[in-house]
C-alpha cells in the first residue's frame, strides 16, 4: 500500500521455465539488486539493459533498468532476468527482502502504477479486476488451506504462544493486580523453544508449494543431444522443448506434464551434460545440481553414440550420490541393433518410432511414486509461508535467549515484543491475532481488577 | 500549595463566574476529568481571543474524583504525563493533591513503568478549581444541566473543508433545564455517568450519576434527534469505611516510593503553578486485606439479589474491573480476594476499599464487609453501587473527537465509552484543544499511535466497535517501547508549544534537557575503557549500575565520571541509558512507525462515497461506511478491511487522472 518503499515479486509465471523475471519497484530498487548482482558495465542511464552476474555464484543474468517516472509502475523499477530455476528465484526474492524490499502483495505494481498516474481508470478497473481475481484466488487458496494440516498447525501455534504472550502481557499490564499467578521464567523459555521446534520441525518435512503441489518430478539427464527434449515431447505428447540437432539446445531446465496410470508426473528436463569451460555452461550445470535436489527420479538417458559402461557408470554414481532413485533409457533405439531384452532399471526407447514409449511413462511412473511420498502426507509451503516461518522462528530464538538469569525481567517488554512480532509473523499464514485477543485470554483466565 | 480545604466548606470559592450571556466560542457541559482538561485546554488556546463556558450540575463538584481516589497506573500514568507534556492540568493538581506516589513495575523495563498516586479527593478538586481559577480568566462557570442542544441543518453548499464529512447539523449552543439558553460555535460533552445515569443498589434503583447528585435526562433525547446513536454501559463502585471503625493492626500496609515521583514535569522547578516544591502533602500508606470463603458464600447466597444477576441491569461493564459478584462467580476455584484499603482523604475518615466494587444490596454488603479481617467493626459511610448510564458508539466521531452528524459537537470521557480518570481527561484535553482549533478555523490536532497513547486511545475509539468500557493497557501500544513516561515531553511538548497550549518556557526547559542530554550521550560514547568499550556500551546492559560505572577506570573521557556522579544530571543519564538500552528496538519500531505514517499521511477525502465503489466487498464497503475513516490508516485497522479493499480504496482516492466511469467509458 505504502508507495515509498521498494517493494519486489516474482514476475513470470509459477513453475520452472527457461527465463524468470524478478521484478522491483521503488526508491531502492538498483541499490538492493545490486546488493546481490554485479554488473558488467557501467552504470545504466535512464533505461537500459546490463548484463550483470550473481554475487557470489557468478550466474550470468541480466538487469533492466527503468528510471522512474518512465517507468510502467512510475518509480524506478529493475527486472532482473535470470535462468527461470524455480529455488534460485526464491532465494534470490528472499535475500532481496532481508536486504530491506517488501514482498509485493496483490496488484501492487499496477496500483502503484494508477496512484503515479501512469495509466488510466479503464486500465486501472482491469487492475481492480486482477486484483480480485487474484483474491478470488487466494480465497480459493485459502479455502483449501483452511481444512489443510497447515492451517490446522498454524492455529494450534498462534494458540500457543497468544497464551504465553498473554501470560506475559499480564505480568506486565496487571502487575499490582492480586492473585494473577505469572509464568516462571522456565516455563516460558520451555514453551516458545517448543514452538521454535514445532517451526523447524514443520520447515525440515514440509515440501514446497512450488513444486507444483509436490507433483513427483522426474529429472531427465545425460549427454547433450541425447534427445530428452524429444524424450520429454513424446512422453507428455506436447511440443514443450525446442527440439534441435544441434547440441546444447536445451539450455534452461524446462518442464512438463506426463500423465500415467498411476497420477501426474512432472518431467524436468536439463541441459546436456558436457565439458565445456564456458561461463554459461557452468551456469547451467549448477543450476542442474540445484535441480536434481527437487526430483524424485533420475531417467538418464544415453543415446547410441554415448551408450559405454563407463558412461553408464558415471551416470549411475550421480543418481547414487544424489540419493535418488534412477532409470537408464536408450534413446534412439531405432538406431541400436536390435536385442533380446535390456537389464533390470534400463530401457529401450525410440522418440522417433514411439518405441518403448508407453513402457517407460509407466516405468517412471512406478519409480516416481515408490519414491515420492504422496504429497496429502506432507504440508505445502511457499515462499510467503517460509519467511513468515524464518521471521517468526528468529524473534522466538531471541525472546527464548533473553529469559533467564538475574535481569531477565527488566527486559521483559523486549521479550513481550519478540512474541507479539513472531505471532504477527505467524498469524499472516492464517489470520493476525489482535491485541484485544492477547487481553480477552488475559481477563479468560484471570481475575483482574480491583 | 492550595488552601488546606475544609470538605465541607465550598471549595469552589476561587472560580469566576462573568455573565453568562453572550456567544461563547467553546461550551463545556460537564466538571469532571474530561471536561476540567477540555474547558481548561480551550480556555489557554483561545485566552485572549475567545470565550469558554463549563456548564456543571454543582460548582463544588468540579474535578470530584467520583470512583477511586487514585491518579495513574500503568499505561494511565503514561497518558497523565502525555497530558502534562501537552499542557494540561491533571498532573498539577495530582502532583498538588498526591498522598502517596509509586512507580508500578519498577522490576520490570522502563517502557512498562508507571507513576500512580493516591490523592486526596477534596485537595484534588480543590488545586483543579484553583487552576481554573488562576489560568483561565476567560472562563465562565455555569451551573445548570444542559436540556437540549441546539442545532441548525448544514446546506451541503455550505459545508467547509473541516467540517466533517456529511455533518447534518451545526451545533449552534445548549439550553438549560432553566430555559437559560446559551450559544456557542462549539460544545463539548463530557457527561461522565450522568447521561440518563441510573445506581443501583440491590433491588433499590436511584437516578442520578453520583450518590446524592442528579442526572441529565433530556439530553439523550435531544442527541438522537440530531441521528446520534446511543448505547448503554455499566460501571461500579465500591463502599466506603470510617478509618477510625476499621481495625489497621492485623494489616499489611503498602507505602509509597521513598522519595515519591511526581507527574508534572515541571513540579519542584519554579515553572509549576501549584507545586514548586515537591511533594505539596504528607504522604500516607495504604492497607491490604482480603476477602474469605465466608464472604464468597455470603454472595453466592445472594446472587439473586445482584442487578447484575438478577437480569436487573442488562448493560455490559468492564472485564478487567469486575465487582466482587463477578470475581466470585467467574473464578470460583480462587478462595480469596486483595482489597486495597485507600485513604480518601486527610481531612476525613473517608476509606475507600479497592477491590469489592458491588451493587449488592446495603445488607448484604453490610454482612460482607464485616466477615473481612480488620472490617469487622467497620462503619459504612457509603454503599457500593453500579452504574448504567448513556454513552455514544465512537464510529459516531473522528479523530479530533468532533461527531460526524453535528458540526461543532465534541465528546469526550465516558460518553465515549471509556473509564478511567485519565483516558477522561486525555479525551478532554484533545477535545477542548480541537473545538478551540475549529474556532480558529485551523486543522485539527490528531496525535498518532506511534506519538502517544492518548493517540492508541482516540484511534482504537474510532476504528473499534466496542464491546466493554475502554480502558488503556500498555499491550495496545505497539509502539510502547517509545511511549514512555520518560518521554512524553520530548514527544510532545514542541507540539504543545506551536500550538499554543503550553507555554514557551516549557519550549524552553524541554530543549535545555535536550541538549543536556545530548551532551551526556556524547560523553558517553566518547569514554572508553580497556579493551575498548565505551562508558555509552556498558551502560545499556541491564546489569550495570551507574555508580559502579563512575567509578571504572576510563582511559579516554574520563570526565564522564563527573557527569555520572552528578545528581542534577541523575534523572537526564537515567534517560539516556533507557534510550541505549531500546537502541536497537527503538530503530526497529521506527520502521514501523515510518510504513505507518506514510497511511496515515494518505487523507480519505469528504467526498469519497464507499457506497459507489463496486469493487469493494460488502464488508469492506459497510465498515467504510460505519466508521467514516479520515486515513488510509485509520481505514487499514477497521475490522473486516483487506489491504486488497485499501488498494481499491487507494486506487479511487489518489490517482490525479482519476475519472468517473462513465466519463472513461
């Protein structure tokens, strides 16, 4: 709402794809992104493209500059462009708002783009729309949510500490009141490091939202022109990636849909392995480790001019060190003598002919939900969900580190304060707990007033 | 020093009272906590230039302390120092009538402490008269109760840009039972409990706002034909004992602080109008006792015969000052109760017994105050009763207090829903400052939640839908860590000053500790020890004493050691380590403070209509509506407003190419 901070999102759309944008608006918009970019030329005049590097990973991207007022939002905004890896996208989000931006909410850019008059009421009554569209969503959304585990678990930990912090607020607000029996110190430190634990516990098993509603993902990985995009093309039977004869086409990990027998599977495909010392292949192939830790399943794939013991192994020992289950396909299997059978996890596939197609959807299938846990067990979250998490478990850390020892009540108001802002924190994953709420369990369960 | 009172001589001698004809700029109908600040807030702004009426019930009963005889507590005494550093009169006449002063929390963070003072209740109403007296010579007290208000309808035409948004009415004066008519540009009600004021004692019922004192019955009426919406509330009051009847030997006395603290900051310095040296009375203990398993029988024998539980008296009262029926119902399990024995008095033998506040009949209450240790003998002076009176929602006002329907119509104290001597005068004082600013056709002044509590206050008045009598706590303060006793002057007496409610010399005074204050910071930061910390660093750690800290070893600045030795400097070095030791929170609040402002800096225009703004949801548009919010801020903080509706709102207020659809279409 405010239109003097800077404020930061996600801009392309949900989900891995070959370019992501991240987008700025405001005062501070150039100096917090370059807090995490280097850039490789010198600073922008009013609108520019600089090809900048992520400190310190040294991933190649982009930056556009727009110098407010010619701007879309009117303030100067930046769009960072950058290979579209769902994770790197949020960890780059997230350093820019602990650097100091706000997450932006609903239809943020565009109303600031009305109030700097940069577009008009026909314009802005779409933007209203969007923006209740977006509610509309998030309603849904939240509808979901609401009979879902992590509503369930936010309420129990609100509840938890409004009591602590209530107890706390009595000892403050009510002091030369009779009989109100306070917390100890032990008790207190003992039940926000519960709810610390409830918090660590919740972030290590929960999946993340992004991972399209925790579909099991199945990475497809092996040398450069081996034909996963055409693999991935037949086995979702849409033109997803561009297919091409020349090696290195693919550069970004790009995904896709399979549907199987046994549920949705979602195909990632990477860039091809290859030794090459050029920056943007390096890029790539870090982007591709980071990738292999989102999937379930590994399906390397070798093609005639690659199939070799060695190459088998090579490809074998990644899957192992990733722990991850894994498959070897031969691809272009019209192109191979033909044999009786192929030994236990590998197959025989043509993308070409279609041959073996149908076999290793279900092949994958099998492994994918052997190894993914169905994703009702697990409670979803996403990025908004983790930094409230993130917040709120540091103001704990610190409320918890502060009781204790001679002088701990003189600051208990400095402890007070670290519980009500971890309870804002948590309280924007499923409704703020008001002050009046904080006071109504007070005069619950005590007998204040003289 | 006030004259040592005889309570039952007319302690009202000092007051003027000038002819009562004539346009008054400012009428004040009520004497209480409220409406002293107010008529003693507008009379300062407008000496000189203007004219101010107190209409009272009884000239004698102005500045009566009708409940406890007590000043401050926490986050109340926060709200008297907010209102001694803008200028009022409150902690004068405190600091001129205290028998006793604590500072409540003292274990506990310097944001979290309170000064609270008994006082005495006649020598209370004395020193308020007296300054009214002395510093008001342009105001007149009327006594009389007011009947009517008188109105004329606004034109839309005529409306002005501080007019409230859609004001049906200005307020033109009153008119009293008498028929005396006076008339005023504006008028202040602070009705207190006596608006349709009903007692009840057990099955007994009593018009009246107070024991043996009458009730305004016509002026309800008179505000609901100007569309004012009106609610019932219900407070109570406890019995009071003849010191001499009640047995003190068995009981724990509670005494105050040695030596006591005063509220004003200009008491003991030659500035202070009634208290240049400091403390002005002897000071008195209080006693404690309790209440038994016998009283708690004796009232669940007679529940019946509570208003309260007899269906008798259907208003609600406030949670966190419940009557003794309701601690015993409610928290059946406790087997007793602390009743705080205050002295209401030098002069009298008035004891007021904190903690059995009742409305149970005379002889139940009779029967229980004489089964509580040292009462057994105790004579009662006064019953204890409840009391239902009018009050009106506050969606029903804005911030500056003035009512949206009535232009020129402000209220202030208990009519507002709240309790408390000092959320009264508080309210008062913002209210008599606004109708002198309306006057003066100037904005009016609105403190912010991060400025003060009476800022908390006035806020959640008008953007909460009440539930129970509003009293302040420090938990409503989110930014209590700078709301502190300490500081209400640097908070707020520049603004006082540039508005003309305090005087120069307090401009003066306050900027002299300022920069003393500074200079100690400075020294501070400056001295060092081995090792390299400095004197500023190791005083911000909780387990550092100061005079430990004067005499450490600096091997740069050692002249701060001077500075911590000196007792002139004590109270200015005492600040400073509270504002080294928030540092880091204090910043963080500011952030706080600066997303909030820049909502609030956004002024919903008059002529914004929620009505017609289709994008809003119902309950966006119907809480809109209600509360009429002036702010973005204000509007953010109405129940049921998502920061999706504040954008759609944002959207039609702000954009300067904002067309009307039909226009755009």
């Amino acid at each position: 709402m405010m239109i003097t901070d800077t404020i930061a999102a996600i801009s392309s759309p949900p989900g891995p794809a070959a370019r992501g944008i991240i987008r700025l608006s405001g005062p501070d918009s150039w100096p917090l992104a370059m807090r995490m970019f280097e850039p490789l030329s010198a600073p922008p005049p009013p609108r520019r493209w600089i090809p900048v590097i992520l400190k310190p990973s040294r991933i190649p991207a982009g930056a556009l500059f727009f110098r407010g007022p010619a701007s879309f939002t009117g303030q100067d905004v930046v769009e960072i462009h950058i290979p579209g890896a769902v994770p790197l996208l949020r960890r780059i989000l997230a350093a820019l708002i602990a650097a100091g931006a706000r997450s932006a909410g609903p239809g943020e850019f565009s109303s600031r783009a009305y109030i700097n008059g940069k577009c008009d009421l026909t314009e802005a009554e779409g933007i209203a729309a969007a923006i209740a569209a977006t509610n509309a969503i998030q309603l849904r959304a939240a509808q979901s949510l609401r009979d879902g585990r992590l509503h369930q678990w936010t309420l129990r930990q609100t509840g938890a500490l409004a009591d602590l912090l209530a107890l706390v607020e009595a000892g403050i607000d009510f002091s030369d009141e009779p009989g109100v029996s306070f917390i100890s110190a032990a008790d207190l430190q003992g039940g926000i490091r519960g709810i610390q634990t409830q918090i660590q516990q919740l972030e290590t098993s929960a999946v993340n939202w992004q991972s399209t509603a925790a579909l099991p993902t199945a990475l497809l990985i092996g040398p450069a022109n081996a034909g996963k995009s055409s693999l991935i093309n037949q086995l979702s039977r849409q033109d997803r990636a561009i297919v091409s004869h020349h090696a290195g086409t693919t550069r970004d990990p790009i995904a896709a849909v399979m549907h199987t027998s046994r549920g949705q599977i979602r195909l990632m495909d990477s860039a091809g392995l290859e030794d090459s010392d050029h920056d943007m292949y390096r890029a790539m192939d870090q982007l591709r480790r980071q990738v292999i830790n989102q999937a379930d399943v590994l399906v390397l794939v070798l093609d005639p001019p690659h199939i070799s013991l060695a190459a088998e192994d090579l490809l074998a020992r990644a899957g192992a060190s990733a722990g991850m289950a894994w498959l070897l396909v031969y691809n272009k299997s019209d192109l191979l003598p033909a044999t009786s059978g192929v030994p236990e996890r590998r197959m025989r596939v043509s993308a070409l002919t279609g041959e073996g197609i149908a076999e290793l959807r279900e092949m994958i299938a099998a492994q994918c939900f052997a190894a993914a846990p169905m994703a009702a067990e697990y409670i979803t979250l996403n990025q908004r969900h983790r930094a409230a998490l993130d917040a709120a478990s540091q103001h704990l850390a610190r409320a918890a580190a502060a009781i204790g020892g001679d002088h701990w009540e003189s600051a208990i108001e400095l402890v007070a304060g670290d519980m009500r802002s971890a309870l804002d924190e948590l309280g924007g994953i499923c409704g703020i707990v008001s002050n009046d709420e904080i006071l109504g369990r007070i005069f619950g369960r005590f007998c204040i007033g003289k | 020093m006030p004259p040592v009172p005889n309570p039952n001589a007319d302690p009202c001698q000092p007051l003027t009272c000038a002819d009562p004809t004539g346009t008054f700029d400012v009428i004040v109908v009520g004497g209480g906590h409220a409406g002293v600040e107010a008529a003693w807030a507008a009379s300062r702004m407008l000496t000189g230039r203007g004219r101010v009426a107190m209409i009272t019930m009884d000239r004698r009963a102005i500045g009566r302390m009708s409940c406890n005889p007590a000043i401050g507590g926490l986050a109340k005494g926060q709200i008297v120092r907010e209102i001694d550093a803008l200028g009022g009169l409150m902690a004068h006449a405190t600091d001129a009538a205290g028998i006793q002063f604590r500072i409540l929390n003292r274990s506990k963070g310097p944001a979290v402490q309170s000064p609270r003072a008994q006082a005495d209740k006649y020598r209370y109403a004395v020193a308020v008269q007296t300054l009214l007296a002395a510093h008001c010579p342009n105001l007149t007290i009327v006594e009389g109760i007011v009947d009517e208000l008188l109105a004329s309808p606004v034109h839309a035409a005529m409306r002005t840009n501080e007019s409230p948004s859609n004001a049906k009415w200005t307020i033109e004066g009153v008119k009293l039972e008498s028929g005396l008519i006076l008339s005023a540009k504006t008028v202040i009600l602070t009705t207190g409990t006596f608006l349709r004021g009903l007692m009840h004692t057990g099955e007994q019922k009593t018009p009246g706002g107070r024991v043996g004192e009458k009730t305004a019955a016509g002026l309800s009426a008179s505000m609901a034909r100007l569309g004012l919406e009106l609610g019932r509330l219900k407070t109570g009051t406890p019995p009071r004992l003849a010191r001499d009847s009640i047995d003190f030997s068995g009981l724990a006395p509670q005494p105050g602080d040695a030596p006591p603290v005063p509220f004003s900051y200009l008491s003991g310095t030659p500035l202070s109008p009634l208290c240049g040296s400091f403390p002005a009375q002897p000071q008195v203990d209080c006693h404690i006792t309790y209440t038994n398993a016998a009283v708690h029988d004796l009232i669940r024998e007679n529940l019946h015969r509570a208003p309260m539980y007899s269906g008798q008296i259907q208003s609600r009262g406030p949670r966190y000052c419940p009557s003794i029926e309701d601690k015993v119902v409610r928290f059946a399990d406790k087997s007793q109760h602390q009743i705080f024995l205050e002295p209401e008095s030098l002069d009298t033998d008035e004891i007021y017994c904190n903690g059995i506040s009742t409305s149970l009949p005379a002889d139940v209450q009779d029967r229980i105050v004489h089964s509580i240790a040292g009462m057994e003998k105790a004579k009662v002076l006064k019953w204890g009763y409840a009391v239902e009176y009018d009050f009106a929602p506050t969606h029903q006002i804005s911030a500056s207090l003035q009512t949206h329907a009535v232009q020129g119509l402000f209220l202030a104290g208990q009519i507002n829903g709240t309790s408390g001597y000092e959320e009264a005068a508080g309210q008062g004082l913002m209210a008599g400052l606004n109708a002198a600013r309306l006057v003066q056709q100037v904005s009016p002044v609105i403190l912010s939640r991060h400025q003060a509590y009476i800022g908390v206050m006035i806020d959640d008045l008008v953007t909460k839908i009440p539930t129970e009598p509003y009293r302040m706590f420090t938990s409503r303060a989110e930014f209590r860590l700078s709301l502190r006793s300490d500081n209400a002057d640097q908070r707020l007496t520049d603004l006082a000053c540039s508005i003309g409610l305090a005087t120069p010399q307090r401009a003066a005074q306050l900027a002299q500790k300022r920069q003393t204050m500074e200079r100690i910071t400075r020294e501070l930061k400056h001295a060092c020890i081995a090792g390299g910390a400095t004197a500023w660093e190791l005083l911000a750690r909780p387990d550092t004493e100061i005079a430990a800290l004067s005499a450490m070893n600096f091997i740069r600045g050692r002249e701060i050691c001077a500075v911590l030795r000196d007792p002139a400097l004590l109270p200015m070095v005492e600040q400073v380590r509270i504002e080294a030791r928030y540092q880091g929170y204090i910043d963080r609040e500011q952030h706080a403070v600066q997303r909030l402002t820049e909502l609030e800096s956004k002024a919903i225009p008059r002529g914004f209509d929620a009505s017609t703004v289709i994008e809003l949801r119902r309950e966006a548009r119907d809480a809109l509506l209600k509360f009429r919010p002036q702010t973005l801020g204000q509007a953010s903080r109405l129940e049921g407003i998502t920061p999706a509706d504040l954008s759609i709102v944002l959207m039609h207020i702000s954009s300067p190419r904002r067309k009307t659809p039909a226009a755009a279409g």
